[in-house]
C-alpha cells in the first residue's frame, strides 16, 4: 500500500472516525460519512463493513443517506498498526487501542481481575478523549 494512501486513511480517521473501547472492551474504528463510495473503498482496501444508517429523520428532513464503515478486534489491530504513524488527532486514541488489544490477546480470554481494571480505566480514558472537543 502506497504511504499516501495510509497518510490520506490517517486523515479520513482524524476528521471523520472514531476509535473506541465499548463495554465489553470490544476494539472498534468507525467513520460515518455521507459518500458511500469513500467507505466502500476504506472496506474494500482495509476489510471491514459498510452499512447504511438512515432512519425516518433523515428522509423526512431531505438530508443524503448516511454510511458507516467499521473494524472490530483484529480488523482493527492491523489497521491501526498501518495508519498510526500518519495519525495526529486520533493518535492517544490509537495508543491506546492498540495497548487494550495487546492486553485482550487471544480472542476470547478472559481478564483476569488486575487486567479487567486496567481494560475499564483505558475505556473511560479513550472515551473521555473522544468527547474533548478541540479548538
């Protein structure tokens, strides 16, 4: 994959994605965007899925079809270790998911008590760095 690709992903990510830890300190990178074709290309380049997220609102208001495109666990693993280098927004974000990703291991372990702390305490930590709005 050429480097401007990866530093233009990177780019899509700081400005349109979101990186996050959910509940069960499940890994994920999502963009939503309005251009299908732009998410179609980030699932065919890096895996993932597209799915459509329109509801009554958005036809009643006339407002364009929203897209989704998401990686989860492994998907997201590799993705990351690709764009982190061009990442400069998101990058504690990444940071942080790659060392939760690293802690879960195989899929399917179990934490024990100590990890199952520091797997809440980076989930609260990237969370709270996802609602820090920047000016």
């Amino acid at each position: 994959m050429e480097r401007t690709d990866l530093a233009y992903t990177a780019g899509i990510i700081d400005g349109e994605g979101c990186i996050s830890i959910g509940t069960t300190s499940q890994v994920s990178v999502q963009v939503g965007n309005t251009n299908e074709w732009l998410l179609q290309w980030l699932k065919f380049t890096f895996g993932g899925r597209v799915i459509p997220m329109n509801d009554k609102r958005t036809e009643k208001r006339g407002w364009k079809p929203m897209y989704h495109w998401y990686l989860r666990q492994d998907e997201a693993r590799e993705f990351l270790k690709l764009v982190y280098p061009h990442l400069r927004i998101k990058r504690v974000q990444a940071e942080i998911a790659m060392k939760m990703l690293e802690l879960r291991g195989k899929k399917g372990r179990r934490f024990n008590e100590t990890e199952r702390t520091v797997a809440e305490a980076q989930r609260i930590l990237i969370r709270g760095l996802n609602k820090t709005k920047v000016n």
